[in-house]
C-alpha cells in the first residue's frame, strides 16, 4: 500500500465507520495495515475501481492521525477519533443505545446524554471527511447505525451531491424506535439522503411509518415528501456475500483437506453441529446451548458421538452486555461439558477467537448442520457463507425466523428460537434429514445465494440512487 496525499477529489465516496484495513501501532510508533477482506469491500472493488472512489472510515485505533493512503484502486482515508470520543460515539451511543434499541431492546438501551454529544461530533466529523474528498455533483454513499447524522450534515454542507444510506441492521418499529430520546434527530440525519436502504421490507415499512408519525412530512408508497420538493425514497436491498469468491475457496483442495483433518482432530464424531457468530447477545447463542444441552440431556443426540463447535470472536469487549454475555455463554459451555464430556471428549468445542476466512469455509465443510439462532439480526451473512461453501450440496440449515436471511432462504429449517423444543426439533430433523431432502434444500439454497451475491446488491442500490431525481 502507497501513502500519498489526496488528489482533487472523487466522483464516488462511501463512508463508513471502518476503514477495510485493519492498523497496528508498533510500540515505535510505525503504522501499518493490513487489508480486511470484508464483502463490502469487494462489492464496491468495481465502483471503486472505475470511478477511483475513496473509502472514508476510521482506523479502529485512538488518536491515530494517518494521511490517506491507496490500495489498489480504492483511496483510503482514515478519520482520527479521540479515545473519548469512541468511548462516547462507538462503544456508548452506537453499541450501547442504538445497537440494543435497533435490535428489540434484547439488551436494556442506555440512554446517556453525553454520549449523543459525542456521537454528533464525531458524525460530523466523519460528513466533513466525506465532503472534503467528493468532487462537484459527486455521490456518497454512507453505511449503518454509527453514522445515521452523517446524510444531512452532509447535504447542508454540500447541497449538490446524490447521498445514499444503507443501514446494515434492523430498523425497529415505532413503538420501540420512539423511545430514543433523540428520535427526530435521528429521522432527520436519514432524510438527508436521497435514497435511504434496508435489509427487509419489513424494515422499510417501520421506517416509513416512523417518518409520518414523528415528521410532518407525507409519504406516497416508498417516497418521503420533503420540503422544498425534494423526495426521499426508502426501499429494500437485502446484502449479500462474494458468493462466487467463496464457493470457490471451498472447492480448494488446501480446503477440502482441512475440512476432513478438522473432522479427525474433533474425533471424527458421528454428528458435528456449528455456530458461527460474533459475541453478541443478538444472536441467541444461550437459547442455543440451552438447546443442544437438553438434547445431550435426553439422549435425542449421543454426547460421546457429537459435537458442537461454536466460534464466537471477540466483539466490542468494553461494552458492559457483552461482558455479561461473555460470561453467561462460558458459564453454559462449561456446565454443558461438566455434565457431558468423557476423557478426551467435550460435546462443546467453544473457540472466542477470529479465524481467517480459510479456516471458516474448512469449517463451513466439515458441519453437518449450522445452526442461527439470532434472536434478531439484519442480514445474517454466515447462514449464506455455509450455503455458498457447500457446492458437495450436502449439510443442512437451521435458521432463525428473526434474521434478513430467514426472507430470501426458506429452504432452511426455520425456527423460532425463543421457542426451544421447537428448536430442538429443528436440530434433530436437521440431522436425521434424507439426504436426498437435504440435496433438494440445500440446491434451492445455493441458487439463492449465488445468484444474488454481493455485486447484484451494491448495484441495484448505485443504480436506484442514481434514478432519484436528486
Ligand atoms: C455489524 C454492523 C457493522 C459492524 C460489525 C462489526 O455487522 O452492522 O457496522 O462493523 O457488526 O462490529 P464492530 O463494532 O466491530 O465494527
């Protein structure tokens, strides 16, 4: 990667609150990053490449004053956030009030006033970021809860640019969403934009609704109507994986035979289960374990013949819910192989750690069965990472109602997981299921998923940005 100072400025800026690097500050000082690889990234490779677009986010460490540098075709331009201010703006308002609040109130939302300072600050920080590097009529795309500000900053500071905002995440309905002290804020930071995205119809239909109750403005189908006639249209576009880039990687012997070692290495049991999830209380890893722990309990799965390997990587750690989940799940797990486990085996195998995404698809190949059990969840890009890696048409899906993906892959097992004999049905369906039955659902699966990848996502939503009459 190439440092260099930013030119005149970019046709295409997206914003979001992370760089697709990751950085490490050696104790000398010297900075240096290392891509992370994500599906935004390659989904914006070719709109970053023909427009030479900038990718405007922070670093994920304090106090890091870093120039923009390139990678590849993409300009990189790293924004400085005071410790304070990530206190305030990541770990409180984004994680601890809005991340809760979006997703059910699963967690109680903290509702802290100093932490909405912090986080306006530091989205305008990220909204003058943007308008410094896009060119005169340019296009901006910004993405997800931390900086819903960011479409009105930016259009009071630069009225001539077409601003697109995709939220990652559910929004909620309004009898939730108007707990939110800062609510009209809120709606009005999302009004700047010209076209406001969400994962489900869903979604879409609660955003409208807030907006005609909590603005005076009127809507027609998905359009808002703004004052001064300018619309706002908001609309559906469900995010996808490299579905083709990841199928691949799990054709790839180095893989395939990784996926058999792994199954040695766990004692080549008779049913292997798996869970892949980052740490949060959203994704109903308790229900789970309950779950499966009754299911040892009952002799409707063997302890000496399975096994459930949960990858659970570390999440935002300074966050109080999630030093609780942390740990309310390892109390679980090792309660579970205390009851369950023989010498040498442990019917959970429990890893808080990240793996690479090689690692991941091996993982991916070697489960019989994956099970989501999100309690609530935007997309849930894992139940399509398994389905794309499984090209041998074999494994199974359990897949919680309550996530993006439960829409578009309903030739999972769904379920319910609040509901946990429900669930346990679900498992044990998934693992007794016929194989022909499984190839019949998991090649409906498949043709879900790789038809309706990553690019289609960030085209159709670059291509009705630019059909808003901005
Ligand atoms: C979710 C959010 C993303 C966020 C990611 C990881 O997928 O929608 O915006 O980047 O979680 O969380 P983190 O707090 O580590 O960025």
């Amino acid at each position: 990667m190439t440092t260099r100072m930013p030119d005149n400025g970019h046709e295409f800026v997206l914003v979001a609150n992370r760089l697709p690097v990751d950085v490490t500050v050696a104790d000398d000082g010297v900075v240096s990053w290392t891509r992370a690889p994500g599906g935004l990234v390659t989904a914006m490779q070719p709109v970053m490449a023909a427009t030479r677009g900038a990718w405007v986010g922070w670093s994920g460490a304090p106090d890091l004053d870093a120039v923009p540098f390139t990678d590849g075709d993409v300009e990189l331009v790293p924004v400085r956030l005071a410790a304070a201010d990530i206190a305030g703006y990541y770990e409180g308002f984004s994680n601890d009030t809005l991340w809760p609040l979006y997703h059910d109130v699963i967690a109680a939302p903290r509702f802290h006033r100093p932490w909405w300072d912090d986080y306006r600050r530091a989205n305008a920080v990220f909204a003058r970021a943007a308008a410094e590097q896009v060119t005169p009529g340019g296009t901006v795309w910004v993405h997800d809860y931390q900086l819903q500000l960011v479409p009105a900053m930016l259009r009071e500071m630069r009225p001539d640019l077409r601003i697109g905002f995709f939220l990652h995440i559910p929004f909620p309905p309004l009898e939730i969403f108007d707990q939110l002290p800062w609510r009209r804020q809120v709606i009005e930071g999302l009004l700047g934009a010209d076209l406001v995205g969400f994962q489900r119809a869903g979604d879409t239909a609660n955003f409208l609704r807030v907006v005609r109750r909590l603005t005076d403005l009127e809507t027609r189908g998905p359009l808002v109507l703004q004052r001064g006639g300018r619309t706002v249209r908001a609309q559906a576009f469900p995010i996808s994986i490299d579905a083709r880039g990841f199928d691949g990687l799990a054709r790839t012997p180095a893989v395939q035979r990784r996926a058999r070692a792994l199954r040695e290495e766990l004692g080549d049991p008779k049913v292997m289960l798996l869970g892949v999830d980052r740490l949060d209380y959203t994704k109903g890893i308790r229900h789970r374990l309950k779950a499966y722990g009754e299911l040892l309990a009952e002799g409707r799965l063997a302890p000496e013949d399975t096994v459930l390997v949960q990858v659970a990587s570390p999440s935002r750690e300074k966050v109080g819910a999630y030093q609780q989940l942390r740990d309310d799940v390892e109390v679980l797990v090792s309660r579970i192989n205390g009851d369950f486990a023989t010498v040498g085996h442990s019917p959970v195998q429990y890893l808080h750690q990240s793996f690479p995404m090689e690692e991941m698809a091996a993982l991916y190949l070697a489960a019989d069965v994956l099970l989501v059990t999100a309690l609530r969840d935007g997309m849930n890009l894992v139940a399509k990472e398994y389905v794309a890696a499984r090209s041998d048409e074999r494994g199974a899906l359990v897949l919680s109602e309550f996530t993006g993906a439960a829409d578009e892959l309903t030739a999972a097992l769904l379920i319910n997981p609040h509901d946990i004999d429900g669930t346990k049905d679900a498992i044990v369906a998934a693992v007794t299921l016929e194989p022909r039955e499984a190839r019949r659902r998991m090649r409906k699966l498949r043709r879900r998923v790789l038809n309706h990848d990553v690019a289609a996502w960030s085209s159709s939503f670059l291509t009705a940005l630019r059909s808003t009459d901005a």
